[in-house]
C-alpha cells in the first residue's frame, strides 16, 4: 500500500548526524558503531531506500534550526541569522538530492498529481525519487517575517511556529505562554502565502492562540493522545476536538516516550515497556473514536527525530514495516477503505485542498 509519511527529519540527519541516506541502512548503521555523540547512534530505521522498500513515496519532511537565548539549556544556535544558515544547508541537501534523482520536491497540485502517478504506475519502487513536502520544525531560523516568502520559493509549504522550548513565534513543548504580536504577524503571513500551520509542539497556550489568530489549513504532523500518556507534547481530547474542526488531519508518531506511559530515556527500553506498533493503532484509534470516523489521522512517525531502535515499537526494524499498520487497523475493524485513508488518502485530501 502507498503511504505517506507526515514527518521526517531528513536533512537534519544528512547534516548534523552525518547519515548518508542514499546508503543501505546495514551501512548507516555499521558505520555509527562505536559512536556515542548522539543517543540513537547505530539504531537508525530510516534511510531512502528503506523508504522505497515501504512503498513510502511521499514524506513531509523538515528543515530545523533553533535559536537559544542566554540562559536557554537547549540545544542551539546563538542567533537567528545562523539558525537561518543552517536551514539553507538543509534545503542546499534536498536539492543536492534531487539533483541525484534520489528526492524531488511536491509544491503544488501539478507536482504531487505527477508524483502519484510515477508512484502508482505499477513499476517496482525501487528507482522511484521519494516525493517531499517541504516543512520547517520550529520557526526561531525565519529571521524576520519577510524571510517567509524567500522560504516559499525554494519550496516551503509547512510552518510548525515552535518546537521544544521558548521560541522567537511562539512558545513550544515544555514551555508555557503565548505567541504575542511577533507569533500573530508570523502567523498573517504565512496566510497571505497559503502556508499550512503544523500545530504540533505547540503548548497549550500558543496553540489556542494559534487557532484563533489563523484562518488558514491545519494539520498535526506528529502528535499522539494525552489521553493516553499524560504530557504536555501530547494533545488534549479538548484539542484533538478543535483540530477535527479545522478539518485538521494528525500524524500519529513513533516515539515510544509519546506511545507508553513511564518510558525514561536511555533507560526503558521498548520491549521491556511492551512497546509495539500496537500501541500505535491506540493512539490512531483515540482519534477516531473523537471523530466518529477514519478521516482526521495519518502517519506522522517522526521515526529519524534523534531516536531509533532503541526509542520505538520493537516490532519495527526499519520504517519499511509500516507496511504492517494495514493489518493491525483490520484487526482493530476498519474497513478497507479506512485504512487507505489512514495510510495515504487523508493527507493526499488535506494536500489537494491546500495546495489549490
Ligand atoms: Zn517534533
């Protein structure tokens, strides 16, 4: 089955964990052995052609760049303008990427009805470009609201204003507060372009905010059920509910610490916390119980967002064995026509109805 995938972290693993995702995986990760600077070193499921082996042609995937104030413990660049610069080696990597037929970008309706139709010829994937959708995680790197056209250009057709911490937009997962006049001025403009509002990582307060100050498409790249573990990064029932207004589609992730209540990182680990894919059609069927219906969720794995193996359902070895979900959701009683939707056809109706 076709599947699109709402949320990988492509560029950031070419560039900061130095992956070279036109490789095998077995090589990937043979060459991490060893290796302790990251804590996902050697347990990578992700690379291009295990995508192709998913039968994953179309992926949302990112550009990230955080910006860190005096003072902020995160991870991140000292100023704005350098946290622009490493998104533009990030795009500088799609690009590389298509130039080598391994990647070609969807920005519009043409573009992704020409994709599909490459994807559904009946021709083996395996020489087949993944298809992406450009996304930026965290808006700190815009470094003025002007710098959002220059982003449009090159192909940018999703904004996530925050991501973990305070941001320079909006305020992100972990943090409390609202997104202010900045956040609103962001927000108008990425209107006036017809960019799609990714209300993931949003806290509580910024993304009520967000609802109310933007009128434009929203989606919820990767985000699972509060309902089902208790933290701020997940969504509230009350949210979900408002999402599903919008018309909203979530991705659901594949992170175990937003799958199963009580995981600690580095020290839980999935088995031992009973983490399958399993786990995963809970939180896909939270949503759909909300709804009443299969049309509002998607996948959204996060699978390459500085986790692995070591952090997701046992049962996945690579993010080929999506392929798996299908069965899962039958078991659970979803029709046939269900389960397309919820692999590929809700975000392809998102997409259509964005891109026009
Ligand atoms: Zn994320």
């Amino acid at each position: 089955m076709f599947v699109i995938d709402a949320h990988l972290d492509l560029s950031m693993n070419a560039l900061e964990w130095n992956r070279d995702l036109t490789r095998p995986l077995v090589e990937v990760n043979q060459r991490e052995e060893g290796l302790t600077d990251k804590p996902d070193r050697a347990n990578a499921v992700v690379t291009l052609p295990e995508l192709r082996k998913g039968n994953i042609g179309l992926v949302v995937a990112t550009q990230i760049g955080r910006y860190v104030a005096p003072g902020n413990p995160l991870p991140g660049w000292h100023s704005p303008e350098q946290a622009w610069a490493q998104t533009q080696g990030q795009v500088a990597w799609y690009k590389a990427m298509e130039d080598a037929g391994e990647m070609v970008q969807v920005n519009d309706l043409p573009s992704l009805d020409k994709h599909l139709e490459l994807w559904n010829d009946g021709t083996p994937s395996e020489k087949k470009p993944v298809g992406y959708i450009l996304s930026l995680e965290g808006a700190d790197s815009i470094v003025t609201v002007k710098h959002l056209e220059r982003a449009y250009n090159y192909g940018l057709r999703a904004v996530g204003p925050a991501h973990y911490g305070h941001g320079r937009y909006a305020q992100g997962t972990d943090a409390t507060g609202y997104m202010g006049p900045k956040g609103h001025e962001l927000l108008r403009e990425m209107e006036r372009l017809n960019i799609i509002l990714d209300a993931t990582h949003l806290c509580d307060d910024s993304f009520w905010e967000a609802l109310d100050h933007f009128s434009g498409h929203v989606w919820a790249s990767h985000n699972n059920c509060r309902a089902l573990v208790n933290h701020n990064r997940q969504y509230s029932d009350e949210m979900i509910k408002a999402l599903i207004d919008r018309g909203a589609v979530i991705g659901a992730a594949l992170d175990a610490w937003m799958m199963v209540p009580g995981w600690v990182r580095g020290v839980s680990t999935p088995k031992g916390m009973n983490c399958n894919m399993e786990v995963m059609v809970d939180h896909i069927d939270h949503i759909c119980q909300i709804a009443g219906n299969a049309l509002h969720v998607g996948m959204g794995t996060d699978l390459d967002g500085a986790f692995g193996r070591e952090q997701c359902p046992y049962d996945l070895e690579t993010i080929a064995d999506l392929q798996k979900v299908p069965d899962l959701l039958k078991k659970r009683g979803y029709t046939d026509a269900d389960i397309q939707n919820m692999m590929h056809g809700n975000w392809l109706r998102f997409l259509r109805n964005a891109l026009a």
